[in-house]
C-alpha cells in the first residue's frame, strides 16, 4: 500500500474542484504543530493560533472561489481535552469557511471506525495512524463501489450531526 504525505497530500486540498469532506472518528491526533496550542487551552492560557494561520488562509481562498470544505467529528462524550481543543479551533474554521460538525459517537454505530477524505464524491483517501495516534499518511481509494459506500456514510453522517456551534452551545 502507497500513502501520501507531505507536499503529494497537501496537493488534494488545493487541486479538488468542488467539494471536500472528511470524517473524523479518533478521539485524539498526535500533530506536532499543535502541540503547544493544545497544552496552552488544556491549561487554560490563551491560545497562540499561529500555527493555524496556513490552514485557514486555505480555506478562506478555497471557499472564496465557491469550493466547499465539510467535515463531521465523531466524538466521544464526554469530550476528550484534545476534542474540546478541536471544537475550540472549528470556531475559527468554520469562521474562515469551512462547515464542520459534530456526532456522538452513540449516534455513530452505523459509520466506519476510521478517518478519511472525499474529494468531489469521487476521490477516497482513507488516513492512516500510528498507535501513538500519528498521521502516517493517506490511501487512494479507487474501487468505484467503496467510494460509493463513503459517500453515502457521508451523506447520513451530515443528517445525523451537529452544528458545531449548537454541539459547542451544549458542553
């Protein structure tokens, strides 16, 4: 199996024509860039968001020329520290664009255990982890039939989920 990292997946956001969404089941991601933001909210500090910046410039310019990026966290509840830290940063996201919601994950039974990427309705990446909850990076997908599967998770884990701003409104 062939993963893409780095620069190769990086690519995928900036080269989709319409749309992108990805489901989100783990209850923690290991990414050094973030670190430091995360230690500084589980402490209650104020959060330095710089190394966020590059993410959100992205979806801004995405958005701005009318492609969308949607995205559904499956969560468990209560939240984990690195759960609450991500619907703490889905307020800037979605502020610059993106429409991120949020799914109990008793409401999830029905939806993969694992993390990935739909681009268009017709490119799957399917995102591989370390057991130290490290991106290790993300399959192509080609089986039209298995991308037809995601789409339709995708499709009931949009109905079945939660505005973030309601999700966040109830912790």
């Amino acid at each position: 199996m062939s993963l893409l990292i780095g620069p190769e997946f990086s690519k995928l956001f900036r080269t989709f024509e319409h749309t992108a969404f990805r489901l989100e089941t783990r209850d923690h991601y290991k990414s050094a860039n973030e670190a430091e933001a995360l230690r500084q909210f589980v402490a209650g500090e104020p959060v330095d968001l710089e190394w966020f910046q590059n993410w959100l410039a992205m979806i801004r310019e995405t958005t701005a020329q009318g492609r969308r990026f949607t995205r559904v966290r499956v969560v468990t509840m209560p939240p984990t520290d690195y759960s609450r830290f991500g619907v703490f940063c889905s307020q800037h996201t979605n502020a610059a664009g993106e429409d991120i919601r949020y799914l109990r994950r008793d409401d999830a039974a029905e939806l993969p255990d694992y993390d990935y990427w739909l681009f268009d309705s017709r490119m799957l990446v399917r995102m591989h982890f370390d057991d130290d909850e490290n991106f290790l990076g993300g399959e192509i997908i080609e089986d039209p039939a298995v991308i037809v599967q995601h789409n339709y998770w995708r499709d009931a884990a949009w109905h079945l989920a939660t505005r973030r701003d309601d999700f966040a409104a109830d912790q």
